[in-house]
C-alpha cells in the first residue's frame, strides 16, 4: 500500500509515521488504530511507550519488561502491566528486543519476568539486554528500583540461570531490590500470581496514581477469541498417528492429526500446541503398589478431592524426574542412601537424568502415606510442540511430528508421558485436551517476496511444512531453502513425498540434506551451510529471513556456530563483526529460532 502525506501532516510527520508503522503485523495495526482514535476522542497526547517511555517519562512510570522463549514470560509480564494500569499506576510494556539497553539509566521502577531455556541460557529477546548489563557499557543504577521473576524448571540444572543474573547484575550496578527475586518451576501461576501482588502494592503506595491520564483504547475491529485456552483445553479427537520413519529406523517420529472442529481455535505457522495427556494407568499401578497405597484412596490436589489412582494419571507429572521429588520422597522415607544422595548434587544429577519417577521408587520403595506421595509430586504441566500445518491448509485440523519416546532402562520399557499417550495409548476417535500457543518470536515475513532459509534437523522439520502450506496457499514469491537431517535417507527423510512436490512446483527453491550415518564421516546440517556458505550469505544479504528449529542443547548452538563462520568468511569480517551481524539479524526478527 502506497499513499502521499495529508495536508494535516508535514512530509517529516508522515516519513515518522510510515516508519514506525512498517514492521508492524495485521493484528498490531489494528490495535494502533483503535489506539489512535481513542486519543483523537479525548483530545488527549500520544503516551509514550516501551523504551521511548524511559527517555521522557517522569518517576512515575513502571515499566514492565519481559524475555520470553516460549511466551510464558510474557503472559505474566502482560498480566502485571494489566493491573499496575487497572490500579491507576502509569505503566509501560516492552520486549526486551524492542528495549534499548542504554535507556536503563532513565527506567526509576522496573520488573522483569524472563525465562531460562538451555544450559541456563537468556532467551533471544533478552540475550542483547542480558550481555549489556554484564559489560563495562553498563551504567550505575542508584536511583532504580526494581525486582525480577524467572520462569524455569527444576529439571534442568542452571534452574532460573537467567532470572538470577538479572537480579545479581542489577544489584551490581546499585540498584535496589522492590521485591525479592521469585523463581519459578514449571507450575508458576501461582508464584507468578503473588509476586505481582507484591509488586502492584509497592508501585499503589509509593508511586503517584496516573489514573487520569490513562486514555481509553478503541478497538477499531475486535475479534472473537474462543473459549479454549491452557486453563480450558479443547477436547480434541485424534484422526491420524502414523509412524512416518523407516521400519529399521533408529527413531520413531509420527506424524499426528488432531480435529479442531467446533472450537474457534485459530493458530499460525509459527505457533505451538499444548497437549494436555494422561498418564499411563500400568505405570501408576505399579507406583501405588510400590508404595503400598490403595488406589482408591481419597487425596487432595489443589483443594479438589479425587482418589488417588486419578490424580496420579491425570494430574502430576511422572515421566519427568527432578530434585524436589528427591527430597521430599527423602523426607517421607527417612531412607538414609536418599539422604546422602541429597548431599551429592553432581551425583544426583547424573541419577536423575537416566530415570522416571518410577525408577526413583523402584530403586527404593517404601510405603508411604498416599497424601505424601501426593505431596512429593509436582503438577502436570502440558507439553507444547510445534504446529506442523497451516490453516490455510488443513482448515479445521492441526499436525504435529511427534518423537514418540520409547527406550530402554534396567530391562524396562519406558516411554515419554506426551509422546507415549499420542503414539500408543490415545486410539483413533478419543479425545486428548489441546490449546493454542502463540509464538510471535516465530512468523514468517509478512511481504511473500522475502526469502527465507529454514533449518530443521529432526522434528524441528515441523514448522517448515507449516511455512510451506502458508506460503503456497497464499501465492508467496520469495525464494525458500530448507536445510533437513536426520541419521538414514531411506529410513528418515520426513515427508520426504511432500518436499519433492514443493521442490517441483517451485514452492521450495532449494533442499540440502544431512544424513549423519549414510556415509563414516558424519555431516550435520551445520556442515551443509558451511558448504553452501556462499550461497548462504548472498541469501542474507538480499533480505533472506533465516529460521531454526529443534534441539537448543546442541544443533541451534552449532547452527549458530556456522552462520557466525560463514559471515565471517563471505562477508569478510572479524569476530565481533560476524557477531554484530547475526545480532542486527535478530534485532530486526530476520533471525529467530524456535527451540527445546
């Protein structure tokens, strides 16, 4: 779309305008044109937002910063900026992507909710934030208050890594402490919940109300969300879990149907899905009968009765194992060789990274009291996995490539609690609860001519089919390349038939593939972009977005790893350069990745 400034607006006006309104999305313009005609109602100024607000804004602005992998982080961020306004505090939003480091010095009230994925990694939003508070750029911070919330996970070891920089940085720098930190496992609601209560009654008793200055906002176009979100799932009937690796295959992935019809529930290439399963029923018996627990006892879990056997299956989690069950199953047991596992935590490490709650018992059961075993266990968390369909598509149905986790320990079968209730358990008709996931650090460019390159070994494949269906459906013309590996050709090439089709129709201009085992030296999808590293810089610099999707461990840093080599090479750059580079990328969202 094209248009000449109004007589109302000078050229330098209207050049602001179309700036700052160009990267933004369909559903964003929206928003700021409802926002804009609210303002025009009231007669009153455009406040200023996000970093702009901390260069102009007086000691009366909170301002609310998040970095978010998956969108938790964000959600609990969005909730507490939320209810700072609703309590008249004048308070402001943003991405730490969107935040301009240097401005810190101006923020005089600040909270942060981040999360920690990897090995205690900063998520990309928050990695430039998060470097530049390490630095010697970093400035004092005597006049900033402030508290910080990490979201993480007790199965990992650098539990909150992030989070705890943030706060120790921070105080570094001078700062104070609001609040104390919270960190948060995966069951963080309620956590999430009470520090924002804390955090909104220290900004309503010493921070002047801005009640009167909030300016009501107008949708210009509201839009009906459905009644199904992680707090209320959509009962969704499975219509297809087939195998789509090899018979000899040393993996097996499924490719997974699931009906949406009925729920309203929108989704878009890019986004994830919730997966909310059940436990499996063999497993849960021979854990009471460990135990020595009646199944039919009566527990409570979170103020709600139920026996024990269904609290088991449906509500805790016990394919995942962690150190809180450790200790509490410690605690109960009184068992001395647990007691001593406790004080060893490399040890306990190494113990919990082959094992399931199951294995945990089995090595040393005991009898126990069936609220304690209750106790001992951390609620369910659903699994989230990324959607491999796009609606324009498949209209009513989301696909999902599933790597069914199934292996064996101590002669025993085990099997991933998600991926072992799709594959095996869920039949055909039966219903499993699902939502949707928005990953807004994940979209395709919103001009089709753009070109993008998409790297997904494995199962990080999925979104990549999505961005296909997206992109041919709507007629897009930029060039795309798809970087795939797995071990075998013959065995693990997934929708290999559908890929050849793209390839064919022109909707995928380029493949490289990567089958480590076809041949004794192993080559990995970082090994082709190297060896197309030519190629793959002209690609970026004619605009390509670059998209990496799957393992965070060990791929997407080796990823990483290999356009930093190729821009240094091609590019003809030095090592802070090639950094400098990949980090613009990102900064302007033409990197992102999607990764577990």
């Amino acid at each position: 779309m094209s248009a000449q400034h109004p007589g109302v607006l000078s050229p330098e006006q209207w050049n602001l305008i179309t700036q700052a309104i160009a990267p933004l999305n369909r559903e964003q313009l929206t928003w700021v044109s409802g926002y804009l005609a609210g303002l025009a109602a009231t007669g009153a100024s455009a406040a200023p937002t996000g970093e702009q607000s901390s260069q102009t804004a007086s000691g009366d602005t909170f301002t609310v910063m998040y970095g978010s992998q998956t969108g938790n982080a964000k959600g609990v961020a969005t909730q507490l900026h939320s209810r700072l306004q609703a309590a008249g505090v004048n308070a402001v939003l943003v991405s730490m992507a969107d935040y301009k480091p240097r401005q810190i010095k101006n923020e005089t009230h600040l909270a942060i909710a981040v999360s920690t994925h990897g090995e205690g990694d900063a998520p990309d939003d928050a990695i430039e934030f998060h470097e530049f508070l390490a630095s010697k750029k970093a400035p004092k911070l005597a006049n900033l208050k402030y508290t910080v919330l990490g979201l993480g996970d007790t199965s990992y070891e650098f539990f909150c890594q992030t989070g705890k920089d943030f706060d120790q940085r921070l105080a570094n720098l001078g700062a104070t402490a609001l609040a104390e930190r919270v960190d948060c496992d995966v069951d963080y609601e309620a956590a999430a919940n009470d520090w924002a209560e804390k955090v909104v009654a220290f900004a309503k008793s010493s921070m002047s109300a801005a009640a009167n200055n909030v300016v009501p906002i107008t949708e210009a176009a509201p839009t009906v969300a459905s009644q199904y979100n992680k707090q209320n799932p959509f009962p969704s009937a499975l219509l297809v879990a087939q195998k789509i690796t090899g018979r000899d295959s040393v993996k097996d992935i499924q490719h997974i149907e699931l009906s949406l019809e009925d729920s309203g529930l929108q989704y878009q290439p890019g986004d994830a899905l919730g997966v909310w399963f059940k436990n499996d029923p063999a497993l849960v018996e021979e854990l009471l009968s460990l135990t020595q627990i009646d199944p039919t006892t009566v527990v409570s879990v979170k103020d709600e009765s139920m026996t024990v056997s269904t609290a088991l299956i449906e509500k805790l989690e016990l394919t995942l194992s962690y150190p809180g069950f450790i200790k509490a199953y410690a605690a109960a047991t009184e068992l001395p060789k647990l007691q001593e596992l406790l004080g060893q935590p490399a040890e306990l490490r190494a113990y919990l990274a082959e094992r399931q709650i199951i294995d945990i018992v089995r090595d040393f059961p005991a009898a126990l009291d069936a609220q304690q075993l209750i106790d001992a266990l951390r609620p369910l968390t659903p699994r989230l996995y990324s959607i491999a369909s796009s609606q324009a598509e498949v209209e009513d149905e989301v696909h999902l490539t599933v790597a069914h986790v199934d292996y064996q320990f101590n002669e025993v079968r085990h099997q991933g609690g998600a991926s072992g209730y799709l594959t095996t358990r869920l039949e055909e008709g039966q219903e499993v609860g699902v939502f949707i996931e928005k990953n807004d650090n994940f979209r395709l460019p919103q001009d089709g001519n753009t070109p993008v390159i998409m790297i997904g070994p494995g199962t990080g494949i999925a979104p990549f089919r999505a961005f296909m269906q997206e992109r041919e459906a709507t007629g897009a013309d930029g060039d795309s390349w798809l970087f795939f590996g797995n071990p075998n050709f013959t065995q693990d090439f997934l929708y290999q038939t559908e890929w050849q089709a793209y390839l064919k129709s022109g909707a995928l201009s380029r493949i490289s593939l990567a089958f480590s085992r076809d041949q004794a030296e192993k080559i990995y999808v970082q090994h082709r972009i190297i060896e197309h590293g030519a190629d793959v810089f002209a690609w970026l610099e004619s605009g390509a977005h670059v998209y990496v999707c799957g393992d965070a461990m060990r791929m997407a840093k080796d990823v990483e790893e290999a356009l930093l080599e190729v821009i240094k090479t091609h590019g003809k750059r030095d090592d802070a350069g090639a950094k400098e580079y990949l980090v613009n990328l990102r900064k302007t969202k033409r990197y992102q990745k999607d990764v577990y």
